[in-house]
C-alpha cells in the first residue's frame, strides 16, 4: 500500500524521487504511515496526502478544513441526522444527503467497516467520504462543539511526555518482544502489574498464570505510554479505567487484543488478552463432546427455532462453542446474525454487530433490528438483563434459532436464573431447548503424561471405584521441555448438556427449584453431570483428576 501511494504523488508530481525515498528511510526507521512521513518532512500537505488515499480507496474526498473556515456549509437538517455522541464514538461527521443516502466523511480510510454497526444506530441508509483529519476534527468543533484531537498530535504528546527520543527504539522492540513471545508461547492473556519496586509480566497460559520478566519500575510510564498509543487509549488519563484494541501481525496471523487499565497504589496495570483468528474457530468435533452428547447437541441446533444457552464463568470457553455451532450452519441458504461485545472472531458469511452501549446500541436495541433483517440464527453475545433476555426469547418463539450465553454455575440454574431476571417462567419453559454448562480442564502433555494407580480416596473424589478403572489406565503430569515442564499442552471443555423435554417444561413452568430440576433431568438421562463427562476425559487419557477436581464440585 505505501509504494502504490508513493507511486501516485510521484505521478502527480506532488513529490520526487528522493523525496519518496527520504520518507521511506522515515517511516522504516519510526514505524510511521509513508503519508505521516511526508508530511511531517514537509514534502506534501495534509490534503495532498489524503486526496490520493481517497482516489487509491476509490472515495470521494470532501474538504471540511476549508468548508469550516468559511463558517460552515453544511446543511442543519443533515447535521441533525446524527447524534453528537454517534459523532464522538465514531470519528464521523455528516456531510451531505444524496438520493436517499446519508454521506459520512471519515479520515481513515480502513474504518468503513464500521458502517454497518451505524446503519443500525441511525436507521439509515449510509455512504462514505475521505477528509483529512484536520478537517474532521475543525468540523467536529463548528458543528458539534467537540474538541478531539487528532492521532498525530496525541502519539507526539504521548512520546514526548514519557518517552524520550533514545528510549522509543528500544521500548517498541520491548512491547513487540513481549506480545510476540506471548503469541507464540500459546498464551491466552498478558498480564503487566507494577509492584513495590518492580514491574512484573505474567502470561495465563491453558488457564494458569505464570510470571515470565520482570522491570525496573522507572520503565512503567513510557511502557504504558506505547501500549496506550497502540490500544488507542487517552495516555494522559492515569485516574480511570481504559478499554483498547490492538491488532498485531505475528507469523503471518493476525491477533486481535483486547486491553483494560486499571489505575492502582503502584500505578497502572494492563491486561491484554489474546484472541487468534485463525486458531480460534474450531469444529464442534473438536470441543470435547462425548460421542454422545455431540449427537444430542448437534440435532439441538438443527431445530428451526428456540434458545440454546452456553453457560460458565469468563474463560470458560463460551464463545468458541458457540462460533462452533455457528460455523456448522453457516450455508448459503441460513442468514445468521450476531449481536457481540467484543466482535473476537470475524466468520465468513455471517453478519456481526459490535455492541456500542455509550451510543445505545445494547443487545435488546440490536436484537430488534435484527428481526427487521429475517434471520434464521441469532447469536446474541451475552443476556445481561431482563429486556435482552425477553427480546431473546420473543425471538425464538416466532421462528427464529437462538444462541446466548449467561453467567451461571451449572446448566439447571440457567432456568431460575432466567426466572430471576424478570421472565415469565411460561416463556422460559416455552423457549428453552437446550442448555450448555462448560469449563476448560488442561490436556495432558501426550510426551511425558506417566501411568499411575491412583489411591482409593482420589478415586472416591470423583466417583470412581477401583472396579470401574480396571483395566483402564489413569495418568498424572510430569512435565517436560515439550510442555515447558507444567506436564499440560492445551486445554479440552468438560460439558454439561442439559436438553429439555417434557418433564422439564412442565417443572419450568411451575418455577420448581434447581436440585429438584437437575435430579429429574439426570433420571431422566436429558443431563450428564460436569463431573462424569470429566471423568470420562480422565479415562481416556486426556486430563489428570486433579483438573477435574479443580473446575468442578460436589452437587
């Protein structure tokens, strides 16, 4: 993309040779956009730059430094189209209204994705326009009365404030040292915490942390200021919490990372979690269904309408279970439409919709224009509250396939905890078809995992007796340069599948307790405990007791 820009200021003349090849020894040595590097040369302008992005888009370029300094031209009826806070969410300001499509002009030319989430906010339809970020920026303060400031003029405060000129060098190859070893290690989130007189990096990896470097203290301001620029933060906020996003290229993969800062006694800390887009998105074979059960689950997700829930704590591995049922219905003949917060997995083929609640884009908002759209599957990222919840179902009940998550231990309590919420328990029982309870238990390390007898109390533990072991082999972990000596490689999901029948409905409708709903669903065999599809991994050779005994409890 840089030497199609330079190659077309070259054949505009706005630049000569050397001069391209000036900012190009620019932009290697500081890591900065081949038009960042021109400017800031001085060998192109501002608009110069931005009128060949537009053409090499193929956008239309519309100049609002020169619009505002004229005391404004755009019209007060389009300016009204969009809320000021829509504006400062989305860095866009309304320009024009043509044949029935509102014009937006934006300064980054990659940001059109974000079209899509904003037809929903504004019901409208929606086309896009170049302008320069000065322009933009001018135009958000005539028309708007907001005042952001632009990225350049916030990476020069950033480094200038915390880092100096002989730092920057050596904390970039620091930060990329560090998120390309947590990438390549199997990482799932990255951890940087000040402490008393030290600064400590811990990377969770299959579910446990782990301390990996440590920092002389003095390094915390111009690390957190690079890990701010990167994640698209306010660096000079030290006060509040802050949620970003970087994406990174590691071996030809691209990781998306989501990052939160939390202010503390030391200062702040940053975790950033990992999310990768090629070694996210698995097949339902590959979750860790029994036989069994991946037979039930998949003839679930094949009826034409109702709920199915996903439920465990953060980590547990909701998201990839449902993305899994997604992907096995993905065809050409099912629209499918997901309402997520955060969208971690783009999937080909199906339309996704980033939650924005600053701007009033919450679940139930989306949920609604989704049924406008005739889906056949809805994915709804999570129900947080009784008006997604009742949308949700309403939803299911009018044809549609539905697929949520929600926080709650086991898979009975997601009836009561629906119930809890507001929802007639008539609904609950109407609509539910089936529900999901997983955790993420660590796969032994097929190279050095050592047979053992285990004693009678560790099988007592998780309801094993020597007679039902015989002749099978138990393993425990030792650990090895392979699994870098934790005896674990990887982690596999335990289930609890709870589907509902008739027995069931009846029992939800009479809002009957949990204990008394999950011992009838497991005489009726519509349930198998979390702990007994455990064992059975534990039998097969796949994970340890201690890991069971770990993600699940007595009942």
């Amino acid at each position: 993309m840089a030497d199609r820009l330079g190659d077309m200021l070259l054949s505009q003349g706005l630049i000569d040779a050397s001069q391209l090849a000036k900012a190009l020894a620019l932009l290697k040595g500081q890591r900065i956009p081949l038009g960042e590097a021109l400017i800031s040369l001085g060998f192109a302008t501002e608009a110069q730059v931005w009128r060949a992005l537009a053409q090499q888009q193929k956008l239309p370029f519309v100049d609002l430094e020169s619009d505002a300094d004229r005391g404004g031209r755009i019209k007060p009826s389009v300016i009204d189209a969009v809320p000021a806070s829509v504006v400062e969410e989305h860095r866009v300001v309304p320009v024009a209204l043509r044949d029935g499509r509102l014009v937006l002009a934006l300064d980054d030319p990659l940001a059109t994705f974000s079209m899509d989430t904003l037809q929903f906010v504004l019901d409208l339809d929606l086309t896009v326009a170049l302008t320069t970020p000065t322009g933009l920026r001018r135009a958000m303060g005539h028309y708007y009365g907001l005042h952001a400031e632009g990225p350049d003029t916030d990476l020069a405060q950033a480094m200038g404030e915390d880092v100096g000129e002989e730092d920057d060098a050596p904390i970039i190859r620091l930060v990329s040292r560090m998120l390309n070893t947590a990438v390549e290690s199997g990482a799932s989130d990255v951890h940087v915490e000040p402490l008393d007189g030290r600064i400590r990096i811990r990377f969770r990896k299959d579910g446990v942390l782990a301390e990996v470097a440590t920092h002389e203290l003095q390094m915390l301001g111009p690390l957190m200021s690079r890990l701010k620029i990167m994640a698209g933060m306010d660096i000079a906020e030290r006060r509040k919490p802050q949620d970003g996003r970087i994406t990174i290229s590691v071996g030809g993969r691209s990781i998306d990372i989501r990052a939160s800062i939390l202010p503390g006694n030391h200062g702040e800390s940053m975790v950033m979690r990992l999310l990768d887009k090629e070694r996210g998105l698995v097949s339902l074979a590959e979750l860790g269904f029994g036989d069994a059960d991946l037979g039930r689950f998949r003839k679930v997700i094949s009826r034409p309408n109702g709920i199915v829930l996903v439920t465990g704590p953060t980590g547990s591995g909701k998201t990839t279970t449902l993305y899994a049922a997604l992907k096995e219905l993905n065809q050409a003949n099912v629209k499918i439409i997901t309402a997520e917060d955060p969208v971690e997995y783009e999937i080909a083929g199906i339309n996704q919709v980033q939650v924005h609640p600053r701007i009033g884009l919450t679940f139930a908002r989306i949920l609604r224009a989704m049924l406008r759209q005739a889906p056949n599957v809805i994915l709804v990222g999570e129900i947080r509250d009784a008006e997604t919840a009742e949308v949700a179902i309403q939803a299911a009940l009018t044809g549609h396939l539905v697929f949520a998550t929600l926080h709650t231990n086991d898979a009975p309590s997601a009836l009561a905890r629906l119930s809890d919420m507001g929802v007639k328990p008539f609904l609950v029982s109407a609509s539910i078809q089936a529900v999901v309870a997983q955790r993420l238990v660590r796969r032994l390390c097929s190279a050095c995992r050592v047979s053992y007898e285990p004693t009678p109390n560790e099988l007592r533990s998780v309801g094993l007796d020597e007679q039902r072991v015989q002749g099978r082999t138990i393993y425990r972990a030792e650990g090895c340069g392979e699994c870098r000596f934790t005896g674990y490689d990887g982690r596999i999901a335990a289930f609890e599948l709870l589907v509902m029948d008739a027995t069931l409905r009846d029992m939800a409708f009479r809002n009957e307790p949990t204990p008394a709903l999950r011992a009838q669903a497991e005489r009726s065999d519509c349930l198998v405990p979390l702990r007994v599809d455990g064992v059975s991994k534990v039998l097969s050779g796949l994970t340890t007791i201690s890991e069971v005994l770990r993600v699940s409890s007595e009942r």
